[in-house]
C-alpha cells in the first residue's frame, strides 16, 4: 500500500529566522535524465543499472558481431 507525502513542508521561525523545508521525493537523476518511478531510490538506482548493464551487453555483442566480419 502506497503512502501519501505531501509535495512539502516548510517551518518558519521568525524570531530566530530559523527555516526549514523538505520537498518530495523526485526520484534520481543521471546525465540530466529524471527518473521517478513512485518506488524508493534504491529501486530507481537499480532500474538505471539494469539499463546500463543491457547497453553494455548490446554493445559487447555488436563488437563481436563487426569482429567476425572483419577477420
């Protein structure tokens, strides 16, 4: 079950100027790409790792592929 979060909180002291504000969770970040899938960040850090883990793959086996044609 999903719990609800406001989108912030701010309190403001004004005798000892004393602010303090919490946002919402956005999610992670990588090269300027957002990503915020509603689950914590350690689940979005590990999509993000899937993804580069695949390209790596993809790009090993093209490798392999242009070797074979040129030996």
């Amino acid at each position: 079950m999903k719990q609800a979060y406001a989108d912030g909180k701010t309190i403001t002291v004004d005798d000892g100027v004393l602010t303090v504000e919490q946002h919402a969770d956005e999610g992670i970040s990588v090269g300027g790409i957002k990503m915020n899938t509603d689950f914590p960040w350690f689940v979005d850090a590990f999509f993000v790792l899937v993804l580069v883990a695949l390209v790596y793959i993809g790009k090993k086996f093209i490798d392999r592929k242009f070797e074979k044609n040129n030996a």
